[in-house]
C-alpha cells in the first residue's frame, strides 16, 4: 500500500514539474507567437514601401519582380512559422492539464539504465536537458505501450528493431494536473481504465481512445503494407475509432508530405461526419475530408435524374411489400447490386463499341447543326480498336473544328445583324474595349463601318458558340440516359452472358419494363445510380482525382462491387482502407456485400485483412444477447463490462407502447441519450407524433446534419455507426421483424446501445428473440 502512495506521489511530483515547464513555454511561445503575428502585420501593411517598383526598361522590370518576390518569400516564410508556432501552442495548451496518459518501462537489450516513457496526445521536449517528458503516442517507441505486455518487447525505429524487455506498464487517469487514477498493468493495458471509459455516458460526438487502444486496433491504425487493408469487425469493436486514430497517424507518420485535404472518408450518412467531426481536432489534427457515396451521386447524376438515396431505397424496401411493383422492383435491386449485373454491363459496353451508342443533335436558334446520324457514322468511322473513351475524345475534336467552319459561315447570317443593332449600349462598349484590347482596330474609334461590323458579328457568333463549345467539351452530344435505357430494350440474347446467372428471363423481363419506365420519367432508382454513372464514366472517360492519397471507407458492407470498382476508378493514387461488419449489412435486398469484389478488384498482394472480434461499445449481457441473434454470433467476443441483462416488454397496443415507453424513459433521465429505434421513417413520424406530446423527443431523419442529445427517434437504418446510453426498440414484434430480410437491420438496432436495451412489442415477439435463449434476457409485463 505504501509502495502505491509513494508512486502516486512520485508521479504527482512528477506532473507538478512538467506542468509548470509547460507553462513556462506557453508564456515563451505566446510571446513569439505575437511577435511573428506583429511581424506579419507589418509586412503586409508595407509590402509596396518596402518594394522597389521601376518599371522603365527591361533590367529594371526584372529587379522590381525579384524584388517583390523577395518581400513575398519573407512573408510566406512568416506565414509559415506563425502556423508552426500557433499549432505547438495550441498543442502545449491542451497537454497542460492532462500531459499523458501513460508510462511504460523499457530495458534496452545492452543497456543498463531503465528508460521511462510517458505517452501523451502530442511529444514535448524540454529544451533544458533536450529529453522528451512527453513521447507522442504515435513515435515509434510509443507502440510498445500498445503492442506488449510485461516482459520482452520490440519496436521498429527508423534505424531497425529495437529489442528490449518491457518492465513496467502504467496507465493515468488525470484531470487538471491532478491523477485521479492509476493502474499498473500486467497483462495487455489495463482493463480498468478501458471498463473505467466504456462504463461512462454517451456523447454527441465520439471520442478519441488514444489511451485504450487495443492490440489488434493497433495493427489497423499503424498499418503500412498494402494498398487495400480490409477490416472486418463486429458491431463496437471500435472499427470508426481505430479508423480515425489511423488517419491521425498517418498524418503524423508522413507529416513532411501528407496533407488532412488527401485524407477522404465515405461515410454512412451526414449526421455521422457530425458525429466524428471532433476526434482527429481533439488530436490536435485537422479533420480529413468527408463526403457520403450519395452526394458523390447525386453530384454526378442530378442533371439529368432525379435520383433517389439509399435512405429512400430502404424505405421503400420496408414499407412497400403491397404496392404493385414490389417484387420487381425487389428482385431489380438484388440483381442490380451483383456480379452478374456488372458482367452484362461490361458485355452492353462490348456492344458499344461496335454498334449501338445513342448521340443527340446539335442544334443552334432551331437548326440542326450536327445531326445524332452523322455523330453515330463518325463515330463508327473510327478504327473499333480506338477504345470507346478515346473515340468520344476524337469526335469532340471533330465537332469542334467543324464548329469553328460553321461559326464562319453563322456570321454573315440576318441574325447576327439583327443582334448587332439592337446591342444595347453597354455591350457595345464591352465588344470595343475587349476588340481594342486585341488590337483588332488601329485607332480608338470605330471608324471603318464594315470592319466594324465584320468585328462585332464576329464576337456576336462566338458568344453564341461559346455555349455550344462547353456542351460539345461536356459530350452533351451523347444521349446517356438513352443508351443507360438501350440495356433494357435490346432482347436479351444480344450480349452473350446476359440473362443467365441469379435472373430468369421473365423477370429480367419484368425487370427491363419497370427501369424503362423509371428512365423515361427522368427517375433514377438507386440500385441504378452507380451502374448508369459505371456506363457513362467507361464512355466519357473517368474523372479522376490525383491528389487523394488515402481513401477509408466506413460501414463498407453496404456498397456494392460497382460502388467499389467506381470509388477505385476515381482515385487512382489512393490507398484503401475499408471497413465494415457483414452482419450490419441491413441492405438485404443487395445481392450480396461488395467487400467480396474488393478481392477481385485490388491486387490481393497487396491487400491485408484485419478481424477485430472484441466488442467494446455495450455491456456485456448486451453483446451477448445481441451476437445470439446472429448465426455466426459466437465468434464475437465481449468485452468484460457488467450491466442489466436486456429487457422485453409486451403491451397489447401501439398507445400502451408508448405509454409505457414515455414512462421507462422518464425513469432514465440520468442517461444523456436514449434512442427510440423505430423499423422505418414512417414508424418514426408516427411514434413522434404520439410521444411528442408525453415528453421531449426530437424527430431524426435522412435529412438531419447534427447528432444531438436527449431522446431521439430514429429509423434503425439512421442509427448506423452511433450510439446511445440507453436504446428502446419500438416495436420489435413479429410482425415487423417477422422475416430473415431484417435480421441484420434489427441486430444494427440493438448493437446502438452502450449500457440498456429494451425491446417493446405487441403481439407476437419477433423470432430472432424467441429462437435465442431466454436467460440472455429478463421478460417484463
Ligand atoms: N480501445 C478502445 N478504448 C476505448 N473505447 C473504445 C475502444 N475501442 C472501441 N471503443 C468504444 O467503443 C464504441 C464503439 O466503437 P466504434 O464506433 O469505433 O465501433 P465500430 O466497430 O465502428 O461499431 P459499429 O460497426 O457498430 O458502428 C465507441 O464508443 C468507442 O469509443
């Protein structure tokens, strides 16, 4: 007990010192940081005057564009440290109450002295004694901490492996300057303090585990290998955390060449960019770019669909099983979501490139300048070897230098001179200040009348052609929501692999009439975004972008192999890193998860699998009650965290439900979020309606950017990578969670809570529960 007091009160004495150097630099960088900041005021106030402008021959021109230069360097250079000071103060500034969160002991084979590290959320180095008092948790030593137990240990410095033995292991709770906590720890880091951050409330926004991070999350977020790392892990097993955590590595790892802006995350819906938005600032990093597949969409796609979101889509799935077109539209989105459909796609793509493309006129003021016909001739006029890309690049050329004859021809037509006496007098003015700019008049006035006329008639054609130009540059001249709607017109033994594989010939047929109509009335369904923006890309050529260097992709089982194979195509310099849990996959109406296709579709040399089976977020008797209801369920292992075992609740109404719901939730105003999971949006709105007038619940829908606090309703389909203290299902009975289609979305449900679940029904309770063994959870009247 004593030796415990004296360590505390060593490492209290311990924290004391490094605090008050911290505060002794903070005042140091504060005043450099001002005086840099004064500096920059000042030169950018005075650049002109300290600038020699001459101008008068070429000697000088050149000295006045070195000298501005000069000044412009000297500015920069400030610019730049001030950045540099700024963002070790605010770092310095966060260390001070709480510098680290961690000691480990390490004996250097050959060494004699014991070293002691303390890790913390950013290095610090007393430039007294030129020692680091703080090591970042990122430096290579820090991952001992991570990696090993007591005992002999090894880490990768820049140099080679450093081998060693690990002697001691100690993690900190401290807040202030003061520890409030303090565990020794001899196996893995210390249970305590992970049960001590688990046990805690929820957050409207997640939070960093740079203490706690476990060994195999440690391997997600440090590693380096290959250009695809997969990570496969249950529901909490911290898939979004080690995510993040990564992406704060590897900005620190490579931080000579990496920008935040090359960092992009896809991510499930907007409201979960809010969710995480704190945890990389929290780091003392910039966020990464963040952006979901449906804007990616919906940018691409907007002008000629209106295309549905995937919110939509399930929606749809859920609620729609008696409207007419169901059960096409059901077997539609499976096949469209598979490989077979990519197949047939690439094989329509094959027949593009002989016969087939739809091109639209150009017209101008009613005529036809270049007809669809003629496109189509000249584009099958080109050598079929030329790829279809390539082809689409040659006829805009083509288009655009017979432009430029028509443009010729246009200017002696009426209109133009119609057009040139009704310019009003400021365009006038603009035409002869932009031709005397071009020097096309020797003097300063408009004084030889046909000239004038030739000039302006020209400006006047090509103001017009212009706007032809961009389209032609935009191969507007291609009808691709035609030649998207062609697939479902030709018969289907037109390409080879068609139609066999998961689809019979009737329902491919049902299939075709149903997309054709959607097309026609400008509607894009989602299962048909990626495939028509899959088509049009391979014909226009995909745009790409360079400059991203790693793309993650969270909650990954929901995209399909298209959405895989496209995100691929678009970021060609990237890395990957994808995570997902297959038992999330709540798109049941998916043929299957499109984390299969990545092994086809990424050189699998080059690509890692990590499996997280460890499950942090809820208690234990959650998780185990939750990993039954899955067939695979047993692989998922609990964290050791204690609480209440799941409760269902049966009441015979939809009022008694919530009834009783607004009471339990009353009960449980100490928890900081609660989320009543409904099946669908138009369960949400109907729950609201009633509840709303019993206690204060906000509404979430597709439409919500912010994660607040409080009780929330949401669709289950919403609650994808969030969590809650408390969660109630609303109805979990079988008549909504009747069929295997749920199984996955229910489960997603449950997985939202931390601490409790309850499950309220009428009627009949769902299957997945009363398959499951009853001591998993407690029954209740
Ligand atoms: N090593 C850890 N230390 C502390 N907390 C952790 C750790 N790992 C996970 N957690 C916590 O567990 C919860 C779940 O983590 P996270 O959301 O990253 O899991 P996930 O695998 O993405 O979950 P899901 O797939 O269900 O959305 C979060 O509250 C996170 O902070």
């Amino acid at each position: 007990m004593d030796q415990i007091k004296n360590d505390l009160k060593e490492e209290q004495t311990r924290i004391n010192y490094v605090r008050n150097k911290m505060i002794e630099d903070v005042a140091f960088l504060q005043k450099q940081t001002s005086s840099v900041k004064t500096d920059i005021v000042k030169i950018r106030k005075n650049f002109w005057d300290d600038v020699t402008v001459n101008m008068d021959d070429a000697v000088e021109a050149g000295e006045t564009a070195t000298s501005i230069k000069q000044q412009a360097e000297f500015l920069s250079e400030r610019e730049h440290r001030h950045k540099h000071l700024d963002r070790d103060l605010k770092n310095l500034k966060r260390l001070i109450d709480t510098p680290y969160f961690a000691r480990i002991d390490f004996l250097e084979d050959g060494e004699r002295v014991i070293e002691s590290i303390y890790l913390g959320i950013a290095s610090y180095l007393d430039h007294d004694s030129d020692e680091f008092l703080v090591y970042d948790w990122r430096a290579p030593i820090s991952s001992l901490y991570y990696d090993y137990s007591l005992g002999p240990a090894e880490f990768t410095a820049p140099g080679g492996t450093v081998r060693g033995e690990l002697k001691l292991k100690r993690q900190f709770i401290i807040k202030n300057a003061i520890i409030e906590g303090m565990f020794d720890s001899g196996i893995t880091i210390g249970d305590e303090l992970l049960k001590e951050v688990l046990g805690k409330q929820s957050d409207t926004q997640m939070k960093s585990i740079v203490a706690t991070i476990q060994q195999e999350q440690n391997k997600v977020i440090r590693n380096e290998k290959g250009s695809l790392l997969i990570v496969k892990g249950a529901a909490g097993s911290g898939k979004t955390s080690a995510a993040l955590q990564r992406v704060a590595f590897l900005l620190y790892k490579y931080r000579e060449t990496l920008e935040a802006e090359e960092i992009l995350l896809f991510s499930p819906n907007p409201m979960f960019n809010s969710y995480i938005r704190n945890v990389l600032p929290e780091l003392g990093e910039e966020n990464m770019q963040q952006t979901t597949f449906q804007q990616y969409l919906q940018h691409s796609l907007g002008e000629y669909f209106e295309v549905e979101d995937p919110f939509s889509q399930m929606e749809y799935m859920l609620t729609a099983q008696k409207e007419d077109f169901y059960e096409i539209r059901h077997k539609a989105a499976k096949y469209k979501s598979s490989f077979q459909y990519m197949d047939k796609i690439e094989s329509y793509l094959t027949y593009l490139s002989k016969q087939g493309m739809v091109f639209q006129d150009i017209t101008f003021r009613g005529d036809v300048l270049f007809s669809s016909e003629a496109i189509y001739s000249y584009f099958y006029s080109l050598s079929s070897t030329i790829s279809i890309t390539n082809r689409v690049k040659l006829v805009s050329e083509w288009l655009l230098s017979e432009l430029k004859k028509l443009e010729k021809k246009e200017r002696n037509k009426e209109w133009v001179e119609e057009e040139i006496q009704f310019l009003s007098k400021e365009e006038y003015q603009f035409y002869f200040q932009k031709l005397s700019k071009q020097k096309r008049f020797s003097q300063d006035t408009f004084d030889d009348f046909n000239r004038e006329q030739e000039n302006l008639s020209k400006y006047v054609v090509k103001r017009h052609f212009n706007s032809i130009k961009r389209k032609i540059a935009a191969h507007d001249f291609i009808n691709m929501p035609a030649i998207y709607q062609q697939l479902f017109e030709l018969p289907g033994k037109t390409f080879e692999k068609s139609v066999d594989g998961e689809i019979s010939v009737s329902d491919w047929a049902d299939i075709c009439s149903f997309s054709i109509n959607e097309i026609k009335h400008e509607r894009l369904t989602y299962e048909d975004a990626t495939p028509f923006l899959y088509v049009k890309e391979k014909i226009e050529g995909f745009k790409v972008n360079t400059s991203v260097k790693y793309v993650f992709i969270d909650e990954a089982q929901d995209y399909s192999a298209f959405q895989f194979a496209f995100i691929k195509h678009i970021f060609p310099n990237a890395r990957f890193t994808v995570l997902g849990d297959l038992n999330q996959a709540i798109y049941a109406h998916h043929s299957y998860s499109g984390i299969e296709a990545l092994k086809h579709l990424f050189d699998s040399k080059r690509t890692e699998l990590i499996e997280l089976k460890r499950s942090y977020r809820s208690t234990k008797q959650i998780i185990e009650f939750t990993r039954a209801l899955l067939e695979n369920g047993k692989e998922i292992d609990p964290f050791n965290r204690e609480g209440s075992k799941p409760v269902t609740i049966k009441k015979d109404s939809t009022e008694a439900l919530v009834n009783a719901i607004a009471q339990r939730v009353k009960a449980l105003d100490s928890y900081k979020s609660i989320a009543i999971i409904c099946k669908t949006a138009q369960e949400s709105e109907n729950v609201y309606k009633l509840l709303k007038e019993k206690t204060e619940v906000h509404l979430v829908d597709k439409r919500t950017n912010e994660f607040d606090l409080g009780i929330v309703i949401i669709p289950a389909y919403l609650a994808k990578g969030i969590e809650f203290d408390a969660v109630f299902i609303f109805n979990g009975s079988k008549e909504q969670y009747g069929s295997e289609d749920v199984r996955k979305l229910f489960y997603t449900a449950c997985t939202r809570a931390m601490h409790e679940l309850f499950v309220y029904y009428k009627g009949e309770i769902t299957p997945f529960i009363s398959e499951i063994p009853q001591h998993l959870y407690k029954e209740q009247v």
